[in-house]
C-alpha cells in the first residue's frame, strides 16, 4: 500500500486477489495438508526403502505426488459426506464446506478431479499395483470408513488401513511387489494410528459426542477400552518395527533405536490407560507425533 500514488483511486483489483487468495486457502484446506504431510512423508520413504540404486529422483516425485493427489482428493470428498457432523463440533465447524465458504458442488468436482489425477498419474507413471492400492485407499476411506464412524468404534481400526497404505503405494510404485519390507511399512504405520487416534478420541470426545460419532470414550466415558486399545497396538507396534533389521532394510543403530522409541511410546499408552486424564492423552499424542517421524528418519538414515 505504501507504493501506491496519493491520488490513487481505491483498489477494487485488490479487493478481487484477495478473495481469490482466500477462495484457493479453502481449496487446500480442503486437501487436509497437514495430514497429507504424513502422506507425502511416507509414500517418499516407502518407495526410496523399496527402490533399487541408483534412485530415479523424478519418478519418486511422480509417484510422491500421484499419492499426494489421491490423498488430498479422498479429504476433500470425506468433508463433503461429513460437512454436517463437522458443522457440530467446534474443532471443524470452521471448515471450508461447514461455513459455507465453498458450496459442495464446487468441492465435489475438485475432490473427484485431485483423485482421479491421481490415480491416473500413478497408473501411468509407476506401475498398476501401486495404482490399484491407492484405489483401495479411496474406496476403502470413502467407501468403508467414513460411513462406519457414525455407526460403529471399529471404524477407528478400518480406517488405520488406507492410513497406512500411501507407505506401501511408494514401496510398491518403486519396488514393484509388496514383499515383507513393504508389508512391515504397512503395518507399522497402520499400527501407529491406534495408540494415536485414542488420544485424539478422548480429547475431542465431547466433540464426537454432539456429532454423534461412537468413538470408544463417547460409549464408554470412563475410558477403559480405549486405553486398553491403545496399550495393546503400541505393544504389539514394538516387535514389528523391528522387523527391518531383520529384513535387511535396516541395521543395528536403527534397531536400537526403534527399540527404545517403541518402549516410550507404550510407557505413554500405559499412562493414558491408567489414568485417562486430559494430560496423559495429550502426552501420548505429541508422543505418538515425535514417535513417526523419527523411525522413518532413521530408518531411511539407514539406507544412505
């Protein structure tokens, strides 16, 4: 503004870019680019821990975001199913589809755009396993999993399957079959989610109460199941992530410190489940969020 001449006459052009920039904000909030992070972080380790060296850097980046674009497609058409329990709690009301912002015609056509270009990216770019896995993430997360939140606390264990497998869609877009590095990728990520998603659960629960989502601390406000859940997939979480060592993905720095990573995350879950205060769930969520990120670094580390 202060280039602008004193005579300037107002700037209805401004006016214009600045909705424009806060029409395409809502279009990638719509994509869920934090958790489409993770998505890209994985996909990227999974196919360079599949991929044989030297490593083709722009065929990773095509399978990257091949995975990426179905990903962000499947969050998109998710808020438009759920744009109305989203309008109940506090936490989303404030989405793009919830607040009216973008209507969900419009967010239709660009979620079924985002995963078919995805999709297609894939299946012309890497190879039609990966292809065909990234399609049961759509169906399996739109299909399965969002219509089972309203019904059942199962959906919690569906929905960790299309989480974990954009890890295997980069192994297999790299390495051409599953094999076991590809299936110890899936499980550990898919593993992970449970002890994660119980401490979102039991800190949003009054949320998913008003929404009507029968997440374990909604059904059961004493919390028990849920720190029981979370105990039991973090300690089976510990013996899998080793299973790279002994594959040959990774050595003995990585073991050990898979090793003790696991055992911090369960000593969390086990607080949690003792507990169950606010606290101890807040504790096992930034845990579980330090937890991830640094396997996938040492375990690509290891690689190098």
């Amino acid at each position: 503004m202060k280039d602008l001449p004193v005579n300037a006459a107002p700037s209805i052009p401004l006016v214009g870019a600045r909705r424009s920039a806060a029409s395409v904000a809502d279009y990638v909030a719509l994509t869920k680019p934090r958790l489409n992070f993770l998505v890209v972080a994985t996909s990227a380790a999974g196919y360079y821990l599949g991929a044989a060296a030297p490593l083709d850097v722009s065929a990773m980046a095509q399978a990257v975001i091949g995975t990426a674009l179905v990903a962000g497609g499947a969050a998109v058409l998710n808020q438009l199913y759920e744009r109305d329990t989203d309008a109940m709690m506090r936490r989303t009301r404030q989405r793009p589809l919830p607040a009216g912002r973008v209507v969900p015609a419009d967010a239709g056509v660009f979620g079924a755009a985002l995963s078919a270009g995805g999709l297609g990216l894939l299946a012309a770019r890497t190879n039609w396993l990966a292809a065909g896995l990234a399609l049961t993430t759509l169906l399996v997360y739109l299909a399965v999993y969002t219509p089972m939140k309203r019904r059942t606390p199962a959906a919690t264990l569906v929905g960790a399957v299309p989480g974990a497998l954009p890890a295997l869609i980069g192994w297999t877009a790299s390495h051409g079959s599953v094999a076991v590095g590809g299936a110890a990728l899936f499980a550990i990520v898919f593993l992970w989610q449970v002890p994660h998603f119980m401490a979102i659960a039991w800190l949003y629960r009054d949320d998913y109460g008003q929404a009507g989502f029968p997440m374990l601390p909604v059904i059961e406000p004493n919390g028990l199941r849920a720190g029981r859940q979370a105990v039991a997939y973090a300690a089976a979480l510990l013996p899998v992530a080793l299973v790279p060592t002994f594959t040959g993905l990774a050595g003995r720095f990585y073991l050990v410190a898979a090793a003790l990573l696991g055992a911090a995350l369960l000593l969390l879950a086990v607080r949690f489940w003792q507990s169950r205060t606010d606290a101890s769930a807040r504790a096992l969520f930034f845990g579980s969020i330090i937890y991830l990120p640094l396997v996938w670094i040492v375990l690509v580390a290891s690689k190098l």
